[in-house]
C-alpha cells in the first residue's frame, strides 16, 4: 500500500476504495481531487452522502427507493395496477423505466436466490410479492430477472407458487440479438433463443 | 439523464458524478452500493471526505500534502537536504518515494504553466522554489515533470532563472524503455531518447 503522508487522507482513500470498482489508487486519485476543489464541494459531497442513508426510503409496496412510504411509480394513478413486473434491484425499475415502454407496477426482489452466497427466499422480499399478487388485482406477473442460474431458480420458485392461481398470467421478458447487434458476435445461447422464440410477421 | 425516484438520490448521484473519471452511470451505481451497505459505512466515508479538506495541511516548505505544518519528508533529518526535486503534483511524490530510490527533498509545484488553461507561473510555488534554492543549502535541483509540453515549458523556465546560480547542478530524470518494455513496443520519441541518451556500461 501507498504510503501516505497523511492520517485523514489515508482514511479517506480507505474508505473510497469500499466503493465497487475502485481500487486504492483510484481512491487516492479521488482523494486528490476532492482535496483540490473548493472545500464546499467536499461538504456537499459528504452531506450528499451522509443524508442518502438517512432520507432516502424504501416504497411500502414495490421496495423501490423513494422520498415517501409509497414511490411515485406505485403512487401514480396513471400506471396499469393490473401489471406486475418482478425486478432483482432497484437499477433494474431505473433501467425499464428509462425505455418509457412500460406502464405497469414493480415488485423489487432486492436480490435473487442464491445458495452458494446464502441468499434464501426468505431474505428477499418473495413473500411479500405472493401477497400482493393475491391481495391486489393483478392479471399478469412479468419476470426481469437476469438470465443467470439463480435468477432462473428464483423465477422458477416464484412461479411454482403463484401456479395455483389459473387466472393469473406469467411471462418473461424476451431474449434475443439486441438491436443493432451483428448476428456473428452474438452468443449461441442468444442466437438460439432468437431462433426458438422467433416472432410472427 | 436518468429520472431518479428519490431527491437525496439525485444530489448524491450529482455530487458523485463531479469526481473524475466517475460519470453519471458509475455515480448511480457508487449511491446504490452506499445505500445498500450499513448506515456506519455511509457515514464514515462522508466524515472521511469532509475531513479531508478541514484536516489536511499543505507542507509549508515543500507544498506537499501533510497533517502538520512541516512535511515528514521535510523534517526527517535522515533526508538529504542539499537535493531538491521539483515535481508536478503530491502524487508524483507519493511515486517516487515508493520507489525508495531518492533521498533528497521535493518542492511540489502544483501544476505546470500552461497558457491554454491559463495556468501562469504566479499560480505555482515557482517562485517559493528560487527563494528556496538561494536560501537554502542546494546542491542540486532534479526536474521530474511529465514529458509534455507544458512540462517542458515549465522546466525550462525555472531553469532560466536558476541559471545565475552557477555552483548549482541541474538535472532531468532520465527518459527511456521501461524495465521490462518490449523495444518493439515502444514508441520512436522514447525509443530514440533511450538510445542517445544511453549510459555505459
């Protein structure tokens, strides 16, 4: 490790190194740049960062983050109540809200099964979701997950517990070649799901 | 840019985003991480930032960064104190003394002239550094500034005025292939360097 001049400036590039994807060099870099601008952005940033655990919330219903008990997406009167997507994070409702091509509700899982990290059902907010979909008046349950082995078994544990309701369907987002993306760097997986899950004209 | 659903979000997203390299996406994922971590974490980087700027010193001999009035490097009386090397930044410093290489003293200029930015000699410690040379006891001074133009600049204008002083020795660090560069890899103007300014053996 560098060998810093500096307690406070060793204990803030500690810290900012925690941050994902920033090592101790890129801390440092950070550091020195804080250390550089004018000491009211240093406290903006502090008091930014300080207030994000403080003040901002988790919604009531969905588990997005929200200033209120109830995000303004579950909040919005405008938006489809019947319509039910289930998300992994909180980026996810960000990523799907930026298309502008959805109009329904979220349920944020806040993660997905995993055993080989610990993750069970009952750290994530499943059974919350089954309420809902029991309690609410929703007609079909979309699944975002991400198409990894423990974003399917999470699916798939969702759906055999909601299967007993006839009425409700259940869908998943479609997998294929991203716009714009050349078939030949494609992966077989996609390709083939492309294939197997082709559209009608 | 992303609609957020949350203002403390948005501030923070917004603050985090001014850090360089760090763009309005790495910002958003930076505030999840901080938000998903403990309320301690979040807190202890924010003290750690805004400590920053009320606890760190500048050395006030040789302008690096320091928790006291005078630097470690200045006051550790094993450093050879008739050796001054000038270099750009405090991390520049940071380099060099983990190389364990140099036992002299620094004078951290804090930029370099750059007319195109605006940055003139008077905005440097250029002139701290010839009141330093005549009033202390300098042997030598070792310019080791980045290899652009405006280093150059800057190293020949300190040069010119350090001139008079004719006991005094001046000098650059070398330039050459790195230890362990490939020749083949490397570009004509260092390559070209390494060979006319090689060393006997």
């Amino acid at each position: 490790m560098l060998n810093l001049p500096s307690k406070s400036l060793e204990q803030a590039v500690e810290n900012l190194s925690k941050l994902p994807g920033i090592g101790k060099k890129t801390a440092l870099r950070l550091a020195l740049h804080i250390l550089k601008e004018d000491e009211l952005y240093a406290k903006d940033l502090a008091t930014s960062i300080a207030s994000l655990k403080l003040n901002v919330k988790f919604c009531k219903k969905c588990h997005n983050i929200s200033d209120h008990e109830i995000c303004g997406i579950c909040s919005n009167p405008s938006r489809d109540i019947h319509t039910l997507c289930v998300v992994e994070n909180m980026s996810d409702v960000l990523a799907i809200e930026s298309t502008g091509a959805y109009k329904g509700l979220y349920h944020v899982l806040n993660g997905v099964i995993s055993p080989l990290q610990g993750i069970t059902p009952a750290d994530l907010t499943i059974e919350h979701l089954i309420e809902r979909v029991h309690n609410e008046d929703i007609n079909e349950v979309i699944f975002a997950l991400n198409a990894s082995l423990d974003g399917d078994t999470t699916a798939f544990f969702i759906r055999q517990q909601l299967e007993p309701i006839t009425i409700l369907k259940m869908s998943n987002i479609a997998r294929g070649i991203p716009v714009g993306g050349a078939l030949e760097f494609a992966d077989e997986l996609t390709l083939g799901r492309s294939i197997s899950e082709r559209t009608n004209l």
